[in-house]
C-alpha cells in the first residue's frame, strides 16, 4: 500500500531498495544515533529485512517528487493494547532540515491512527540527538519515561495528534 498526501510519498519498501536503505543506515550522521551502531552488511541488510513481519511492521520509503530520501517505519503493532512504536531517518543529507520529514510523519501517523487504529505511538529517541527531541516535541509527542541512559520513550495519543495537527498541516 502507498501512502500519499502532504505531498509526500511513503512507497513500502521492497528488496530493489535495501541496498539504498542499507547505504543510508551505515552513515554516521545515522548511525550515531541508533542502538546499533556497527556497520551493517550486506547478509545482514537481507536477513533483517527476511523478517520483517507484514502483520504488524510496516517499512516505507520516503520520496519527495519521485525521489528516495529516506526511511519512516512503524513496528512493534500491539492491536490489542493499540499501541505501535515510530521512526525515521533522512539519507540523503541535503534533504535534512528541509521539513519533508513533517509530511512523511504526518502520513504515517495519519496511516496509524486511522487505518491501523491505534490508540497512541511511541518514539524510542536518543537522549543527545537534539534534534529529534525537538521534531518529535513539536509533532506533539511527549516524554514517556527514560529507558536507559541513552534512550528515552516518547509517546503521542491519538487525541494530542489531532490537537498538533491543524498546526502541523499549515506548517507544511
């Protein structure tokens, strides 16, 4: 299934791009910020990807006029709790910054709470990338609780989306 509004383009990802993905995921302006932070191989790349379950994990390719920026997922579907964890990452470096990751997220997060019904999203955010601390804040996520002293938890309900999201759409 494709994703499309704000502009925005979330195409599933199939295995055609997980050389890209794979590219993008070992940069260090990545990877510094994940849990793993080793390089990723090319066997590894396949393997994870192999298991990924279509059930309750969803994997998308951000594009932005026919052009792969980036991947945005949601995983780790609870349907009975209703609950999901988010994420995303920019590869290509120019396109950081740029505000493209507003329309993907509101795509997903519209994907979420609307087709997968769910009731709330967690961010799982490193304490020091700054940055996703303020993008999350600002889509209306907020802190949950830390979870070790590199990672925190951050939530939105489907109730603080709808708030956030008048704002979010004129932003974009």
């Amino acid at each position: 299934m494709i994703l499309n509004k704000y502009n925005i383009v979330l195409e599933p990802l199939q295995i055609d791009k997980l050389e890209t993905v794979r590219l993008w995921r070992n940069k260090e302006q990545v990877s510094r910020f994940m849990e793993f932070k080793e390089e990723i191989s090319k066997e590894q790349q396949i393997t994870w990807f192999q298991n990924i379950n279509p059930k309750n994990e969803y994997y998308f390719i951000i594009q932005k006029d026919a052009v792969s920026i980036g991947l945005i997922h949601i995983n780790k579907v609870n349907r009975e709790e209703k609950n999901a964890e988010v994420g995303l990452f920019i590869g290509e470096s120019n396109y950081a910054g740029t505000g493209i990751t507003i329309g993907a997220s509101l795509n997903l997060l519209d994907f979420a709470f609307e087709n997968l019904n769910l009731k709330e999203v967690f961010a799982k955010i490193n304490n020091e990338n700054i940055n996703a601390v303020k993008y999350n804040s600002f889509l209306g996520f907020t802190l949950s609780h830390p979870l070790n002293s590199d990672f925190s938890l951050w939530k939105l309900t489907k109730e603080a989306y709808e708030i956030s999201k008048p704002k979010l759409v004129n932003y974009i």
